[in-house]
C-alpha cells in the first residue's frame, strides 16, 4: 500500500475531512479519528451512528476534549509522533488553542497539517458558518442545477463535502512528497467554496464567451434520463457515432439528425417506455451507445 506506515490524526467533524481520511486509510495510512466528549455531530443526525461506521470503519478512536490543557497535551503528544494531521474546524479556532501550524511545526517539524475550510482562511466570509449546500450556493454550482418547480434542484450527493475531502487527499499526497524531498512537513489548505467556484470553470468560459454552456442537464434527446417500463435508463451519447448507433438499435434511424434537437426528447421517451431495462440491455448488448440502466443503491451493489 502506497501509504503503509503513514499516521494520521484526524480532528475533523462531518463528512469532508472523514472522507478525506478514508481515502488515506485505503491506501495503507493509520487513522486515529479524534472525537470531543459529546461525539462528532455527525451521531446526533439522524441514523447518524450508521453514516459515523460507514465513514471510519477501521480507524482508531480515541476521546479528547481539547477545550481542556489535559486534552491539548493528549494531542501534542500523538501530534509528535503523527505524520498528518487533518482538522475541519473555522479558521482562527486552532490557533486560539494553541494547536495551529506554527505551534504544532514546533514539536513536529514534519507534521503536514491540512485545514479543510468552507471559504477560506481570510478574507470577510472566513469565519462564516456553512454547509454544503451553502458552498454550492456561494460558488455558482448551485445555479447550474436542473429547476424544479422555479427552484435549483439540490444534489442527492455532498458535492462540496467530497470533493472538498478528496482534493484535501491529494494536497496531502502532494505535500507528502515535498516532505520526502526537504524532510520538512507544511500546511495545506481546502476551501470549499473555492474548489466549487474552480469546477464551474466550463460553464463561466461559455457564459464569457456567450455561449449557452453545454445542455447536460437533460435539455437534449442525446444526454438524457427515460422512464422505462421497469425504471429509467441513461443515455448519454453525446458523439455522433454513438448516437447514431443507438438510434440504429432502438429502430429510429429518422433521429439520427436530431441528436441535439430538445423536440426529439418525447419520440426517444415514446420509443423506449413499453420495454424493460433487460429487454433493452438485450437489445444494446454490447454496441458503444452509452447506455445504462439507473440503478438503486442496493442493485448497483450486486452489479
């Protein structure tokens, strides 16, 4: 394992920096999740205890409360021995504890320390409070979401959480290696809100350039969800190629020309809601037309 040997302190609470110290684990790092005396809040939603398992499974526990000098000199003392450390707490509240970068570079100088912010270390928003759907809102994602009923339609996934822990994993792989170069540890810093506003770059081009921005949100017949007899099915073939080898599949060579035309949504909606998923996977076999069934989470399990 790529990380065999590594020790991670994560201080983190909820979804971001969990899922960043999952990805870590998986790699081969030993994980100690630190939890203050009530629990990471992510117990107290509900079911909470089942997504707390789901994301530190395996990983170390261990109690402090760091609002007690008995509890920093806990963490001090594993923070010597660590390699990274993750928090997820507003900027200000490390330092103000004494537990910041400069004081734990101190007694570690190799310790890489990762801060997973919603809007950053400074500027007015810092020390705002937020959550995912805050950071989507304050980006400009939340804005490219299909409308439902006059109103942007909110993700079934964390976006901003994930992604915000994934990027977080790969700074922290990265400083890694300047470590292994200087021998020196560093900080590293995720905002949210910034990685969100980074994946909107396409669409804010397109809009600078007056353009539309690419209609993937199932405004065209080549890029959209269909209601099948059994569920729904994805089709998403947005090169001519595989578009004209699903029109040739599903018997309507007289779409092959309308690949982006939105009128052509309902004929393709016509043609494929009497059948079923494995009537159609049947049909497609294995022709490149960039189709799948929409699967439930318990079906994509046994896939």
């Amino acid at each position: 394992m790529l990380l065999d040997g590594v020790r991670v302190l994560d201080l983190s609470r909820l979804l971001p920096g969990g899922y960043c110290t999952q990805l870590l684990q998986a790699q081969g790092a030993q994980v100690t999740k630190i939890e203050p005396p009530a629990g990471d809040p992510i117990r107290a939603l509900p079911g909470g205890n089942t997504y707390f398992d789901a994301l530190h499974g395996g990983k170390q526990l261990l109690t402090l409360d760091l609002r007690t000098e008995t509890g920093r000199d806990a963490l001090r003392e594993r923070v010597v021995e660590a390699d990274i450390l993750v928090e997820g707490f507003r900027p200000g509240v490390m330092e103000r504890m004494e537990l910041g970068y400069p004081a734990l570079a101190a007694i570690n100088p190799a310790l890489v320390y990762c801060a997973i912010t919603g809007y950053g270390s400074d500027g007015p928003m810092a020390g705002r409070a937020g959550h995912d759907l805050n950071y989507l809102a304050r980006s400009g994602a939340l804005s490219l979401m299909p409308l439902r009923e006059g109103t942007p339609t909110i993700p079934g996934l964390q976006v901003a959480d994930m992604a915000g822990g994934l990027h977080a994993a790969f700074l922290i792989a990265g400083a890694l290696v300047a470590r292994a170069r200087s021998g020196r540890g560093s900080r590293v810093e995720v905002s949210m809100t910034d990685l969100m506003r980074s994946w909107t770059a396409l669409p804010r081009q397109a809009r600078r350039a007056g353009l539309p921005g690419l209609p993937l949100t199932g405004e065209i017949p080549c890029y959209h969800v269909y209601a099948v007899a059994d569920g729904f099915l994805t089709v998403a073939a947005l090169e001519p190629d595989f578009w004209a080898a699903f029109c040739h599949a599903i018997d309507r060579e007289d779409l092959k020309d309308r690949q982006f035309d939105p009128a052509a949504i309902e004929a393709v909606q016509a043609t494929l809601r009497p059948a079923r998923r494995a009537e159609w996977a049947a049909r497609f076999g294995d022709q490149d037309v960039c189709v799948e069934p929409a699967l439930q989470l318990e079906e994509s399990e046994a896939d």
